[in-house]
C-alpha cells in the first residue's frame, strides 16, 4: 500500500495535460480552480447520460486530522438500471456503487481521481457483460478529457 500512495503523490508532484493510469487508478489535473471544475465535471456527467447520486464532503474530517483543505469532494454518479443489474448479479460489488470520482484543490489546480472501470470487472468477472464496462472506461476518459480541457 505505501508503494501505491508514492506512486500517485509522485504522478501529483508532476503535471500532465493527458489521463495517468496507475495502480487502477484514472487521474487528470485541469487548470481549472475547484468550483469551476466541479461545475464541468457534473456536467459532463449529466451530458453523458449518467445521473449525479451524491455529492458528499471529505473536507471535515481532513480538516479535523490537521488537513488544510476545504475543496474536496467524492463524485458519485451511475445509470441506475446499471447499478441495480450489478448489485443483484455481484454483491460484492454494492460497497463500490455507485461509482465514484474523487475531486481536490492543490493550489490553483483541480485534481480527479477514480478507479479505472477495469477494476469493477475484475471483481464481476462473466457474471456481467464486460462490454458495460469497456463503455465506462470510454466514458470516464471523455468526462475527464471534457473537465480538462473546459475553460
């Protein structure tokens, strides 16, 4: 686990116009400051069909181990017919349902971060289509290509 959080504080430490994948993870930086960010990224969400769920606060508690941050939220978003067919067809999956895509400020960037699509149908394995996810995966790089590139 340590090798994996100085892997991603590593890719963090170094800008990148395009999409890292590392560890299972999708991560993108814009320029964009976080409320403008959040506002593309939700967005984009709804523009590619799927339904915002949640958006839930992580600042307080960061704030509360001694973070100085108040500009980080959890994404979650899905089609709902989709996350109740993968619910019933692999419990074990429900923990990480809807998906989810994490978003913080680091000084005047905007930084995204979620788990590659791969990951969830590793776990399903032929209980579900995989072509879900291969459609997932496309979708999430265009969402973050879109919240990259926004102005």
């Amino acid at each position: 686990m340590k090798l994996s959080r100085l892997l991603l504080y590593a890719l963090l430490a170094f800008p990148s116009p395009a999409l890292l994948h590392a560890d299972g993870l999708v991560m993108v930086r814009t320029s964009l400051k976080f409320p403008e960010a959040m506002l593309a990224l939700q967005g984009s969400i709804s523009e590619h069909g799927y339904t915002v769920s949640r958006v839930q606060r992580v600042d307080v508690g960061l704030t509360g181990m001694g973070y100085q941050t108040d500009m980080y939220r959890i994404v979650f978003a899905g089609k709902y017919e989709e996350i109740r067919e993968i619910c019933d067809k692999v419990p074990e999956l429900v923990a990480y349902m809807p998906p989810k895509i994490s978003i913080f400020a680091e000084g005047d960037q905007t930084i995204l971060v979620t788990p590659h699509p791969s990951l969830y149908a590793g776990i399903a394995g032929d209980r579900l289509d995989p072509v879900m996810f291969h459609r997932w995966e496309s979708d999430l790089e265009s969402i973050l290509h879109d919240v990259r590139t926004a102005e």
